[in-house]
C-alpha cells in the first residue's frame, strides 16, 4: 500500500472514494461536519446534510455510509465516518475511525482513497501522531497472513494508494517525516507478524537467522550469527541448556544497523527466540499449546525493529541480538534440578525446564555488555503471569534505571504501544533462591513476572536495562488468533526519540 500526504481542496479532489468525518450530534441528523465536510457539502449542494438528515450515520466513532456519484465533486464516491463525541474525541476514538474506514474501504474494493481525517487533532496529539496512527492504523487493517493456505478466501485487499489529504494550506515537514517513519514501522511490524504468524515446523531458529540474512543483506547490516560450539567455547551454559532436547541447533543471531555517528553508543535490543515452548521436561498442559509457536515473538518484534529504522534510514546505532532455541523434552534435554553455569560466571539451579525464557536471556545479556551499550532492551513473552497481572492491553515494563523506565512509558504512549512499569525491588530477589546453585530459575507463583524480571536483572548490573515483559501483548488468542506485531511501534518510537533522532 503506498502512502502520501497532501494538502488538497476536498471538493476538487479527483478519488475513487472521499473519506470525511462527522461529529456525533444529539441524534443521527444533528451530525456535526467537519471543515472539509462542509466544503463538499457546499460543492455537493448539500448532498452530504441530507445523508444525515435521512438519519444514515450513527456518528458512532468508525460508523460509516456511503455516497455514490454525488453531483458538484471530482471523488467518484464520499464515505463519511463518524467520529463520535466532539468533546470525547480521544485516541481510542482516532484509532476506531481508522479502522471503521479500512473495513469499509476493504469492502468496497477501491483501488485508491483520499482521507481527510488527519486534521481532526486530539487534545494533546500533533499533527505527526495523527498521521502515524492512520497510516499503522490501515496497514494493521490490511494485513492478511494466508501464505499457508491453498485455496485464498478473498482476493487481496484491492485499496493500493491511500492519501492523507489537508483541506487547506501546505503540509508541514514533521507530518511527512512521521509518514516516512510510519511506512517503515508498518513494514517492521507486518514482518514481526509474519514471523509470529509462522508455524514452529517453518520458523524454526535457523530459519530467524535465515530472515536476519535476509534484512543484513537488503538493508546492507553487519551480522553475525553464533552456532552451539561458538556458543559452548564462550560459556553460555544457560542458553546451551534449553536447547538440548531438541533437534534444531540454537543460534545466536546478532545484527548491526550503524545510521548514527560513530561514537555514538550503541542501544541493544535482545529478543527472546523460543521458536516452540514445550516446556522441556516440565511439559506444559495441552491447552492451547499451539499458542508457543508465538514465544518468539520478542524475536520477532526487534527483527522488525530493525527493518523499521534501518527502512527509515534513522540516524541511530541500534544493536539487535536474538537467542533462537527451541524448548523440547528429549534424551538430551535439562532436566529439572540440573544446574548450568551461565557465561556471567554464575549458576543456575533448573527448577522448572519451562522457565527457559530467561536461561536463554540472561546470557543473550551478558554478551550485550561487550557492545558498552547506551542501554540494553531485552523483549519477552516471558511470563504467563503477567498476563494474569496486566491483560492483553498493556506490556509489562521492568527497568534498572528510572529515566530509562521514564523515556519507553513516554514511547509507549506516544506509539500507543503502551506499557506500565512493574516493580524490580531486591525484596523480591529472595524468592530465587536455591540450595544448590547462586539462584534458581523460578521464585514460586507469587509475583511470577516480577521474580523473572529479577532474574534477569542479576545479568545487566552494570548496565542500563529495560525489560518488556510482552506475554500478553505479542499476539491474540481465539478467532482473531494472530500476531499484534507489538511492540514494534513502541521500539522503534523510542529508539528515534533516546537516540538522537528526530522525534518527529
Ligand atoms: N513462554 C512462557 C510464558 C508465556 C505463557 C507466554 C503464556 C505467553 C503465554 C514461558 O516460557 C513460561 O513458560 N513461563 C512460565 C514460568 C514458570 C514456569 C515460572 C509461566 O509463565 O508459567
Ligand atoms: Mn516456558
Ligand atoms: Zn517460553
């Protein structure tokens, strides 16, 4: 789908289909038109008013109706969207209008649109969040994973060419720099999404280092991938340790993108690869076991964080490292009690096989310290409490650094990606305790996402560290089971806004 933006008269705008909001009014016909509505409607003589008269648009914030061949215009059709409250209008609002017009326009099956809704600013929002939300917003709307199947249900979504049109003036630079930004952060989700999306029998860890190939190659990255010997020489008995039940080597894959200065530190975003989660000896329950396959998904979305700067050309230093495993039962695999030493020097008792997020993490984080990052990033479906702690709304945020915590809420919410900050306090580091090792891999049921990330935390004690834990946010369970393609957009928004790029 290919995007621009411009600033264009709505009544001579030459479109398949005129996209123009409407505030909700008392009732159906009181709705309220925006500017650019108005205008057509003056050009439509009034065309547009007696839609709503005949009481056709709720107003509901992403309600629609559709106009065919109104007099006075250059757009073969207007689609007016309702907007819901004018003083309600807020960024739940903004986004169920983006999606009740990619679903009208999909079922329509125009080619190309012409959208007049980017004006309409939120009480605390710019221009630039606007134009980034419309433009993820539709390509969110479009995404279809059907690679897999034989027989298509539907043809391809035919719209092909959106703009995002101002009624009047000129376009100021920062919206066509977030469009720019916004393109890319698409392509660096639908990416996570499809990697997500992939089977564990497709998307196995050789084929992740395949994919980071793939972008080195296009996007002309540094990249290095280490095997299990490498692996074994350098110590990291913890990441070894997961992977030993299963058939398929591990790989630790590492990606370069250099667009900042040069000594410019470096930020390292590590992703959790566990490309199946069986649990390991400590086998989960049947239920939705299907479900593992997206335990990559931290992989997946600092994959797509990558494509994403490196499509925008961002002037950053990003550093992405991805452990890739998969976690079987086996003659070979750890077994519950073993004790593994971890490449920081310390040991780790193995309680629970299932726990192997962060024996793959931890020593993925000991080898982002080489780099002397200016922070490290690790992303996780880490824990299934967290899901039961924070939902499937918001990610959960672990930090050692209360600036750092501060900078990716701020992201969070400017990409509407959201997280919310969880504890990391030493009161909490005694449930990992172990009789036989420096620590355990598990600290009990109480607090289960709190006493990972306090896991992890005993890796990066001399760095700037953040930990997302994504477990409920990653991907979407039931009929609309599919990869969310989170949290890429809040990476990648703030990369750019830490590391010295524009904040757009
Ligand atoms: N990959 C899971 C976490 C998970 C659970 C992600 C549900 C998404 C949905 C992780 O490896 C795991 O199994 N964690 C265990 C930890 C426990 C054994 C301490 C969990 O959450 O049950
Ligand atoms: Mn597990
Ligand atoms: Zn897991």
């Amino acid at each position: 789908m290919q995007f621009s933006i411009r600033a264009l008269a709505p009544e001579r705008a030459k479109t398949a289909c005129l996209v123009l909001g409407v505030f909700k009014g008392k009732t159906p016909a009181q709705g309220e038109l925006t500017p650019a509505a108005r205008r057509v409607d003056r050009a439509a003589h009034g065309a547009l008013r007696a839609v709503l008269a005949q009481g056709d648009l709720s107003g509901r914030a992403g309600s629609t109706t559709l106009l065919r061949q109104p007099h006075g215009l250059a757009a073969e059709r207007v689609l007016l969207v309702g907007l819901g409250d004018k003083d309600e209008f807020k960024e739940s609002s903004y986004r169920e209008v983006i999606r009740g017009v990619a679903t009208a326009l999909k079922d329509l099956g125009v080619r190309e649109a012409t959208l007049y809704l980017i004006g309409h600013k939120l009480p605390s929002r710019d221009l630039a969040w606007n134009v980034r939300q419309a433009t993820l917003g539709l390509r969110e709307a479009v995404y279809v994973f059907d690679q897999l199947k034989t027989q298509k249900k539907s043809p391809p979504p035919a719209l092909a060419e959106v703009t995002l049109a101002l009624p009047s003036g000129s376009v100021p630079p920062p919206a066509s720099r977030a469009l720019r930004e916004a393109v890319a952060t698409a392509e660096g989700a639908a990416l996570a999404k499809t990697l997500g999306n992939l089977p564990s029998n497709i998307c196995t860890p050789t084929y992740l280092a395949n994919e980071a190939k793939k972008l080195a190659r296009q996007f002309k990255l540094r990249h290095e991938v280490l095997e299990r010997r490498d692996m074994e020489r350098l110590g990291m008995g913890a990441l070894v340790s997961v992977t030993k039940g299963s058939h398929q080597p591990p790989k630790l894959i590492v990606l370069h993108y250099n667009g900042g200065a040069k000594a410019k530190k470096p930020v390292v975003l590590v992703g959790k690869g566990v490309t199946f989660d069986t649990g390991g000896i400590s086998l989960k329950p049947g239920a939705e076991m299907d479900e593992m396959k997206y335990d990559m998904s931290g992989a997946a979305s600092v994959l797509g964080a990558m494509r994403a700067l490196a499509g925008m050309k961002a002037p950053v230093n990003v550093i992405a490292i991805v452990p890739a495993v998969e976690n079987m039962p086996g003659g070979g695999a750890s077994k519950p009690g073993d004790v593994v030493t971890t490449l920081s020097g310390q040991t780790v008792e193995i309680l629970n096989t299932d726990a192997e997020g962060r024996l793959i993490l931890c020593d993925a984080l000991t080898y982002a310290e080489r780099y002397a990052p200016e922070a490290i990033i690790d992303v996780a479906t880490l824990t299934g409490a967290c899901v039961i702690a924070l939902g499937h709304v918001v990610s959960g945020l672990y930090a050692n650094d209360a600036k750092l915590a501060d900078a990716l809420v701020a992201a969070g919410d400017d990409a509407w990606d959201r997280v919310w900050q969880m504890p990391l306090w030493e009161d909490y580091q005694e449930q990992l305790r172990s009789n036989f090792a420096d620590m355990a891999n598990i600290g009990g049921r109480p607090a289960g996402s709190v006493t990972a990330a306090c896991f992890l935390a005993r890796f990066v004690r001399k760095q700037r560290w953040a930990h997302l834990d994504i477990a409920g946010t990653a991907y979407k369970s039931g009929r609309e089971k599919g990869s969310t393609g989170r949290p890429v957009p809040l990476l990648v928004r703030f990369v750019l806004r830490h590391a010295g790029g524009r904040a757009g």
